[in-house]
C-alpha cells in the first residue's frame, strides 16, 4: 500500500469493481441474471453516480461490484469508495474499457475519501478502503496530488498552538530535504529591515514572524507559489468576535494550499523551475500590536496606512509579492484566505479568481472545470482603486467604501504586483464547513488540482 492513502500500487489481488454510466448499468441489468436483476430490485439500487451495490456468489463471498459514475468522476469515486465495504478493490477488465483520465479520476476520489485527521485522539481511525492503480494511470500525478492534498489538509486541521510560524518553518525544512530543493528563511533583524509589513503584522506575537522561500528545480518556466500564512489570527486590536474567531487556525490555509501544491508538482517531477513562499506570521495581541490607522513601512518602499489591523493577510503577501517578482517569474500566484467578502460573494464551496491576464484566467478556469475543482472569476475593477487612495496620509490596505471588499483587496495585491506581470489571486476558504464523499469538514486544498493542471501545461510565452 502507498503511505495511507488507501491506494495500492500493484498487484491482481481485490474484488473487481465494474465502474458504468448509469445507463451502461441499465443495459447491463437486462443481460443480467434473474437473481441479479431481483437483488437490484430487493436492495433498491438506483444507478446514481456514486452509488455502488455488491454480488455475492454462491458461497455468499462477494464477487463483484458495481459503481456508476458520471460527470463528476472524481467525487463519484469517493462517493463509491464509502458505499462499498472495507477490504481490497480493484478495476475489472482492460484498460481500454475506461478512459484512462476517468479511471484516474475515480482513483483520485477513492483516496480522497480515505483522509482521516486523528493526531490527537487515542482511538485509532477506521479502517480504510483500497483500490489497486488501474492500468493506463499516471501514477505520479495521481501520488502527487494525492500526497499534496493530504498535506494540506493537516497543515489546516493542526490547532494554532502546534501550527506556528515556526512550525510551517520546519514543514518546508522537511519539504526541502525530501524534494532535494533549496530553502531559505528570513527571521529577526533580516525580516524587520528587509519585509518590515510582515514583521509588523507578527511583531506582537510568542512566536516571531518568518518569510520562507524555497526553490526547485532547474529548466522550465519560472512558477511562482505565494501563501499566506497567519497560523491564527485574533482581528489584532480590531478584535474578532469569539464565533468569527472559532476556526481562525485556518487563516494559514493559502500557505497550506501552495505547500500541498508543491509537493504534488515536485513529486510527479514536473519539468518547471519552482518557487515557493510563505509569508508567516501570527496575528496577535499585545503592547506590541499595530493599530489602525498606523502608517507601516513595505519592501515595496510603499507606505501603507492600517485601515483595520483584521486585514493584516493583505499586508504579509504585499512583501512576499514584492520579492517574488524581483526573480521575474513567467507565473505568480498566491492563495490567501484574504476576505469575508468573497465567501459571501461565493460561498465557501467556490474560491474567487483575480487575475491580470485573461488568457491565463481562461486557462485556469477551463483547468478548473476540467478537474472538477471549481473556481470563479471576478474583476479587478480599475474604478474601486480610489478607496485605495483616499487614506489619511497614505495608500490604505483597506479603502473606506464597506462594499466589494474582496476585489479591493486583490486590487491593493495589485499595486505591488503590477498590472503587467502575470499574475493571480485565489481568495479561498480552505475549509469545509461540513462533511461531503471525499471532503471531510475541515481543512481543503481548494484550487490545488485546478493549479496543478495548469501548471503542468504551462507553456512560457
């Protein structure tokens, strides 16, 4: 088995599982035998994608099953994954009586399903379900994607008192030392002088601030990754209420999401020349703290005025934007869970895309859409810069207009991205608020497959 991840990486041993459409399945029950057609009806099977029914043989072993899929493949095989009993699976037939990017898909799902997070409980977790690697599938992509999706996952479920700044420091030191890549971190004096707004979003917290940057890779187009990574954040002196502060631990989700979407392009060795930074900090309370309406220092040389120190996402990715672009990369992106604005925009199932190219939008989306892993465009509204610029004294990271709050924000991540560099946002909820096949609540790498698409036919223009 690789890792627990519920995919086995070889073999012929398991229980055949006849993936259909649902009407394949209805073809099928009409040559079926009358004892099979009478179980279906018995069990009350509906040929939904998801569902899955079992047949047993004469000894009353099963013999096989069957799971229907549809449109959206890979949550079809989670969905089957969970309504099949425990034990060892796999694809009945040939390679050629499945596409190879569905029977990817459903391999996708089914290890998505598996995900337990019990760091932090004494009863052991429930037994997972296995599927060996149908043939035809890209194993790496598949491992890769799985590996990084898990990854993040933890890095968002781990509670703020384990997930620190310097615990996402010493995640990306392990990263490095796996992937063979190059890490280097700005802290303390170096961070104060060199990325003086993500030293001052963290300067009030036990746990002091940090910039990682990692670097794989030697050919290829240049791929930036940004994350934001506040590993809690309290609203700083504009203080959260306690509700809006319950699941703050997952504010370091952007930094989750381009880590786990790292390790999915290193590990299926994809050919780019791959950046990673995080900027990580904690966004706390003490005599230490910003307060609205101070006027902070950038690496940009920008000054920038506090209009809410609950803003303070916008703040750390202004300095890690500003030295991503210093490397001149072919693509820049970062994740950040950066607004309210946007989940009420969207909801919390649908991250909102920036972006500055539309023909590079157009190719995230259509990524998106392909990979069942939804995104949704919205504007960089050239007219909305003015709040930006109605500050006291200075550039305001928030603006003063109380409306279209997540486009303010990506258009305040554009005075230090530039308006010609290519480059885009993902403002994200890294969580499910409740449980669906495959996506247990909690911590989610949304976007992560819809990026990894893109990336791996990322052509330099």
């Amino acid at each position: 088995m690789v890792e627990n991840f519920g995919i086995l990486d070889g073999g012929l041993h398991g229980t055949k599982i006849h993936f259909m459409l649902a009407d394949e399945f209805n073809n099928w029950l009409k040559k079926a035998s009358s004892a099979q057609q009478a179980w279906v009806i018995a069990q009350g099977f509906i040929a939904k994608p998801g569902n899955a029914i079992c047949f047993a043989a004469s000894g009353g072993q099963i013999d096989f099953a069957v799971g229907i899929y549809g449109d959206h493949a890979v949550w079809n095989g989670a969905s089957i994954a969970a309504n099949l009993p425990t034990g060892e699976w796999r694809f009945s037939g040939t390679k050629s009586e499945l596409p190879a990017h569905i029977s990817e898909s459903l391999t996708l799902g089914w290890g998505l399903a598996q995900y337990r997070f019990h760091s932090y409980r004494s009863i052991p977790p429930a037994p997972i379900n296995c599927l060996v690697i149908p043939k035809g599938v890209h194993t790496p992509r598949l491992l890769g994607q799985i590996r990084g999706i898990y990854l993040c996952r933890d890095l968002i479920n781990h509670p703020p008192n384990h997930m620190t700044p310097a615990t996402l420091e010493a995640t990306m030191v392990s990263l490095a030392k796996t992937y063979k890549a190059k890490l280097k971190t700005h802290s303390s004096k170096a961070l104060e002088s060199g990325f003086p707004a993500i030293h001052t979003v963290g300067r009030a917290a036990e746990i002091a601030p940090r910039l990682m940057d990692l670097r794989w890779g030697k050919t290829g187009p240049k791929i930036t990754l940004i994350g934001k990574g506040i590993t809690f954040d309290s609203g700083g002196l504009d203080l959260k209420p306690s509700k809006a502060m319950e699941i703050m631990k997952k504010d370091m989700g952007g930094a989750a999401t381009v880590l786990g979407l790292a390790v999915a392009l290193m590990a299926s060795k994809i050919d780019i020349q791959l950046r990673v930074i995080v900027a990580a900090a904690e966004n706390a309370v003490s005599e230490r703290s910003m307060r609205p309406l101070d006027i902070i220092d950038t690496r940009a040389g920008v000054k920038v005025e506090v209009g809410n120190t609950d803003a303070e996402g916008r703040l750390v990715l202004a300095d890690a934007i500003t030295h991503a672009l210093e490397d001149n990369p072919d693509f820049m992106i970062d994740f950040a869970t950066l607004t309210g604005a946007a989940r009420v925009a969207l909801g919390t199932e649908l991250p909102a895309l920036f972006c500055n190219d539309d023909q590079t939008a157009a190719a995230i989306l259509d990524a998106a859409t392909v990979q069942q892993d939804p995104l949704w465009r919205l504007p960089l509204f050239d007219d909305y810069e003015r709040h930006l610029d109605a500050g006291y004294a200075a550039l305001s990271s928030t603006g003063l207009s109380g409306y279209g709050g997540a486009i303010t924000a990506a258009l305040f991540l554009r005075r230090f991205a530039g308006k010609d560099s290519n480059w885009a946002h993902i403002d994200v909820m890294a969580w499910n608020v409740a449980s669906r096949p495959g996506r247990p609540k909690g911590g989610e790498a949304m976007g992560l497959r819809a990026l990894y698409s893109f990336i791996e036919s990322f052509k330099k223009p």
